[in-house]
C-alpha cells in the first residue's frame, strides 16, 4: 500500500482532517484507519513526510472488518 498524502494549502484539507477524525470518534471508522492518511502544510515536506510513513501491516485489509 501507498501512502495517502495531502498537501494542506491554505487549510484547504482541514474540515477533512477535522470530519475523518469526528468519523473515527463516532466509531464509523476504527483509530487504525487514521493511519492511512497524513497532512503536510508546505510543500517541502511532502518527501519527508512520504519517506517517513510507516509500511502498513500484511494484515491491513483486515481494518474494514466490523467488530
């Protein structure tokens, strides 16, 4: 899996920040799922950002499981 990456510009990708973690808060996604995405505000730090990402789990598929 690849990473999910945005460029915040301008806090263009804020009210999505803020409605994925309100979905997690209401249980519709699990915390896990957080993983999946990250933010950056400049455009310098898209590489870092991508270098620093952690591989996901062999089991990550295994998120969408209702529990």
């Amino acid at each position: 899996f690849n990473p999910i990456l945005l460029l915040n510009t301008r806090d263009f990708y804020t009210p999505l920040q803020s409605f994925l973690q309100h979905v997690i808060d209401e249980k519709f996604l699990n915390p896990e799922h957080a993983q999946m995405w990250s933010l950056v505000d400049a455009p310098e730090q898209v590489l870092p950002a991508v270098a620093a990402t952690p591989a996901w789990r062999e089991d990550a598929r295994d998120y969408a499981i209702v529990r």
